[in-house]
C-alpha cells in the first residue's frame, strides 16, 4: 500500500480532508503538503512536507522519493484571490496542477483528486440546473485556470490513462477553516458574523443565488467518488454537484431561525460581477448515476450545525472570568 499525498493542506477543504484520510487510511499512509508552513501541531500523527505546486522539480521529486501512489491535488487560488493576483492564481491552478498531472503520470501514480469549480461558467451558460457537458467560458482567471485544469485532466486520462477525477465544487459552507478569498465565502462570514453577536454587511447583492453545500458533504462525495469504479465514471474532474441553492437573503432568514434579531445589510462589490457570471443551480444527476452523490444536508440542517459548532468554538475563545 503507498502513500497518499495531499497538497493544500492547509486550505479550507485540506484541513478537514487530511484528517479524514489518517482516519481512513491509517496515519502512516498520509503526507501532508502546503506552500505555507502549518503553524500548529496539526499534523502531528503524521508527516508534513513543504510543497509548492508551481516548483516542478519538487512535485515530481516529493511523488517519486516518498513513492506516492495517490495525490489529492487541493493546492488552489480562488476566484476573488484570483482577480486581485491573476499571476498567482494561473502558477497555482494552472501550472501546478500541470506539475502535479506531469508528475503523476511520470511516477505511475494510481489516481488523482482535483477540485474543480462552477467557476468555470461564465455568462454563456444556462443560469438554472445547469448541465456537465455545457459552455465552459468564464471571463474570471480562476475559471480559466480551472477550465485548463479540467482539460488537462482530461489529456492525462485519454491520452496516458491517468486516472484523474473530481468533481465541480459549489460554494462550499464549513467552520474549522475559514476559506481563502473565495467569492462564496460571505456566506461562511455571514455564520461567523451571526455567532459572534454582530450584523453583517454582505458584499453580494441579496438575490444573487449561488449553488452550494456544506463540508462534510463535499468530503463524503469527494470520498464516493475516489471509491468508484473507475469504469463507471463518464467524466473527469468536471462532475457538477452541488445540494442547494440559496441567495443572501434566504441564508439570512434562516440564520435568523436560530439567531432572530441577526442583521444583514448589502453593499455589493466586485465579487457581486463574478457571481452574476456563475450558474443558479446545477444538474448534479450525473454524479448521482455514476457514484451516488447523495448529499445528506439541506440549507437548514447545515445552519443548525453550523450555528451549534460555531458558538462552541466562539464561547472557548472567550477568556474565562
Ligand atoms: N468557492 C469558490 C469561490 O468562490 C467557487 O468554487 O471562488
């Protein structure tokens, strides 16, 4: 049994990936890798290497020397990062995940987990229930490193039989790590904001409705579809799913379900100009066919959760009188 290695580990999905995987897989058979250096003991049953994906020579010697035989490849620039530094986001998403592929296929590793995103929409596309097979053409940089992501995928599994997969994340909802500059990260913010007392200033406007889901159903999908049978699988990395749909303001009210008099004003910014260019909704039928996407919560359920595990963590940081 090899090693499976992990790049962005400590990002938003990384975090509460790795220990999934320890649990899994045993703590021996998991590496942990960041451009950044963790600055706790996270990682502590395991081993962490430094990585960064755009250094090409380093990717490929970390997946020969430590003998990797899978990679989850969650190392990424998000879109409102990715507006503010398009440099950065094309190393990162385009060229590392390259590096990573490349690496991947030289080394003979079995299988290889990429994230993709419904930021590789863009205003052609449908806005509702919207398809795999569609118009992939994002004016955003995130979303055209990501459409280069899923055609590179794409190359390494026709042409060398890469066994390449992922699925097109939606927003994804979670409160152990913040996510990085994302544009559907108000809707983390807007939990914090709630739990801690304060009103919150939503830089979307309050009808723009996004696709999403909560963590631990985004790992339980990404966990279904490592397991799948490869021979099922129709796609690569571009599996839409997504579990709900909601604008600003619907979150709002149900937030306020649990938290009645919590506020919320809006002053849309440039974020508001990416969103408008994504999908409403996504037709996540395919994943369900071809590995049993079945998310578990609905927008409510999660705000429950979120709510009862960020008030925890929100009265254990309270200095004690
Ligand atoms: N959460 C991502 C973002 O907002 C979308 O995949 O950039």
């Amino acid at each position: 049994m090899g090693t499976i290695l992990v790049t962005g580990s400590l990002g938003q999905i990384g975090t509460e990936l790795v220990p999934l995987l320890v649990k899994k897989f045993g703590p021996s058979r998991v590496i942990a890798s960041d451009v950044k250096s963790p600055n706790s003991d996270i990682f502590h049953e395991i081993e962490y290497v430094p990585l960064d994906v755009t250094n090409r020579d380093l990717v490929a010697s970390t997946l020969k020397e430590r003998s990797v035989t899978e990679v989850f490849h969650m190392a990424g620039i998000l879109s409102a990062l990715g507006e503010r530094n398009p440099e950065l986001a094309f190393m990162v998403n385009s060229v590392g995940t390259f590096n990573v592929l490349d690496s991947a296929m030289k080394a003979g590793v079995n299988r290889v987990m990429i994230p993709s995103t419904i930021g590789v929409f863009g205003k052609d596309t449908p806005r509702d229930n919207v398809p795999v097979v569609t118009v992939t053409r994002p004016t955003t940089m995130y979303g055209v490193t990501k459409v280069n992501a899923e055609l590179l995928s794409a190359y390494f599994r026709s042409k060398f039989g890469l066994d390449v997969r992922g699925v097109r994340y939606p927003g994804i909802v979670s409160y152990k790590t913040p996510p990085s500059a994302g544009t559907t990260d108000y809707a983390v913010d807007m939990y914090y904001h709630a739990v801690a007392g304060k009103n919150y200033e939503c830089y979307l406007k309050e009808d723009a409705a996004l696709p999403m889901m909560y963590m631990p159903d985004a790992l339980d999908s990404l966990m279904k579809l490592y397991s799948a049978d490869e021979g099922r699988l129709r796609y690569t990395i571009d599996y839409n799913i997504s579990a709900f749909s909601f604008d600003p303001r619907t979150l709002a009210e149900s937030i306020r379900k649990v938290i009645p008099d919590f506020n919320v004003t809006y002053r849309p910014d440039y974020r508001q100009a990416i969103a408008e260019t994504w999908p409403r909704s996504l037709d996540s039928t395919d994943a369900k066919i071809d590995w049993g996407f079945s998310p578990e919560y609905d927008l409510d359920a999660m705000t429950e959760d979120m709510i009862r595990n960020l008030s925890e963590m929100h009265l254990k940081s309270q200095p004690s009188r």
